[in-house]
C-alpha cells in the first residue's frame, strides 16, 4: 500500500478502504497481501474466526509453515491432535484464489509410436496418421512434357520436383529413424514393457545411436517431444534414457526405478516415524544398491516428496 500511495499520491488510508472494497469479491480471498491474510479472508468469509485454524494462521503462520506441531500445540495450550485436525481443515483452503480462473490448458498427448503385446511379441509401428502424405502433381510433370515449354522453365521445374522429392524422402526417412530408435529401446526395455517401472534399466542415447547408425545427436532430436504408448502407459520417450546406479551383484539399475522405490518405501512408512534419508539408504543398500544419502535427498526432493520431520504425523 505505501508503493501505491507513494506512487498514486493516494493517502494509504484511502487505499486501505478499496483495498478491503476488492477483498469481498469472489473468489474469497483475493485482494490479499499475503497468503496469511489469504487464508484468513476464506475464514472469516465462512464465520469460522472462532475456530483453532483461525488462531493458528493468526498467531503461528511460520510454525505452521514448517509443521512444528508440537511447537504450535504449545502455544495456542491445545493438543497435538486437534491441531493435526485443524490443519487437515486448512488443507481444504485455497492458497491461489484467482486459480480457478486460469484458462484451461488441457494438451492432448498424440503418441508417435505404439508398442502392442501380441501373442508375447512386443510389435512396434509408428503413427503415420499425422504425417502429411505428399505427392508431386502431374501437373508438373505435364508441364515438363509440354514441347512449347522452354528450357528455362524445363529447368526450373525439375529443380522444384528434386526440391518436392527430398522433402518426401526426409519424410519417410524421419519416420524411419524414430521407428528404428523405438525398437531399440522396446528390446533393451523389454522388461519394464512387460513388467513395469521398476525394471527400467539404465540406457543411453549412444547405445541407441550405436545400433541405429546416427549419431547420438540425431537421436535426441527425434525424440524430442515425441511419446511412446506402451503396456505400461504413456511415456515421453526421453523417459527410457536414464543414468544408472551399479547394484552389488553388478546388474546397473535405472535411477528412475530408485525413485519408484524411494517412493514406494516413503508410502508405505509409519506416519508417525518417517523414514529418513539415511534409512531409505539402509533399505537399499539391503535390496543390494548403493547410493549416498545426498542422492536419496535429491531423488526425494525431484518426487516433491518431504523432508521426514515435515512428513510426521503425531
């Protein structure tokens, strides 16, 4: 308000009154300077000022902010587990009022290549549907034939039908690559088509480049933006590239698969005693892979996964 004032030549108060004006528009909560006034505004709009969610945002914003709930219990002299239910309540509020009014921005994923199981064979084809079909017209082709057609024009048009053919044949030939790259992956993939994510195996663009016969650059345009539609699902098909992390029996395992572990271990957990890093580590040294505590961190983080003193539940 001080900007604005200082800007508009307006005195703050005069802002102030507009500003709580602005503040009783729908949706509830917008107009606000933080997102604690935020919240409090869908409060006081439902009569809920009374209530221990109220005080909470009022009085422990920051404690909230970093799930000390013991600390906040304290403070406000209640229990741990009307807190827990409190904010169970706060979780129902909206913290981005004007979010319901973002246009809709739905894509439609148009998959490039298809991996069908048929009779146990993984059959691969591309999706030609999309691809222009493209033809040179006889009309150019007449026109080439016609004896009044001087050699000029003759020439000219030759040149735009080798143009148009080049054109046809990078066509076929994009399709072609992107198909021989998709069976490269369902071969060395052929385990996570048949059995899911967790057996992803490691697998670089220069393997794939190596057996096709592009260079490794060729592979990482063609499937730039492209997606698969297998057994599993969809998946972009840079989703099958993935580093590896070395097993104690010496089998490379893809760090996509640790993390559907990580994940997977983190869901399973006792809310009340999350797992943290350095025992998801022990977890998995036990299943034979070894990775430091600073990779399962990043792993979480990557899955927008908590911290183990933010995940507890009391």
């Amino acid at each position: 308000m001080d900007e604005l004032s200082f800007s508009t030549n307006i005195r703050p108060e005069k802002i102030f009154e507009v500003l709580k004006i602005i503040q009783t528009f729908h949706p509830t909560g917008i107009g606000a300077r933080d997102l604690r006034e935020c919240l409090l505004l869908q409060l006081e709009r439902d009569g809920k000022q009374d209530t221990l969610e109220y005080r909470i945002i009022s009085e422990c914003m920051e404690a909230l902010g970093k799930r000390r709930i013991p600390e906040i219990a304290r403070t406000l002299d209640t229990t741990v587990e009307e807190v827990q239910s409190a904010l169970a309540r706060i979780a129902n509020l909206e913290p981005r009022p004007g979010r319901a009014f973002l246009s809709d921005s739905n894509q439609y994923i148009l998959p490039e290549v298809f991996v069908q199981n048929v009779g146990g064979d993984l059959i691969v084809t591309t999706n030609n549907d999309h691809v222009p079909h493209l033809r040179i017209s006889n009309t150019y082709k007449d026109l080439l034939a016609q004896a009044d057609s001087s050699a000029e024009v003759r020439e000219y048009i030759r040149e735009k039908i080798r143009a148009g053919k080049f054109l046809i044949k990078s066509l076929h030939q994009r399709q072609q690559t992107i198909l021989n790259i998709a069976k490269e992956i369902v071969k060395r993939q052929r385990e996570f088509m048949e059995k899911g994510v967790a057996f992803l195996k490691p697998l670089t663009m220069v393997q794939v480049a190596e057996v096709v016969g592009v260079h490794e650059t060729t592979v990482s345009r063609a499937v730039s933006s492209k997606y698969m539609e297998t057994p599993q699902g969809i998946f972009e098909m840079k989703y099958f590239f993935t580093s590896g992390i070395q097993t104690t029996s010496g089998v490379g395992v893809s760090n996509t698969s640790v993390k559907e572990l990580i994940a997977d271990m983190i869901k399973d957990e006792t809310t009340s005693k999350p797992l943290s890093d350095e025992e998801i580590v022990k977890l998995l040294t036990d299943k034979g892979i070894k990775i430091a505590r600073r990779t399962v961190a990043k792993y979480r983080s990557e899955l927008n996964i908590l911290p183990s003193h933010l995940r507890k539940v009391y």
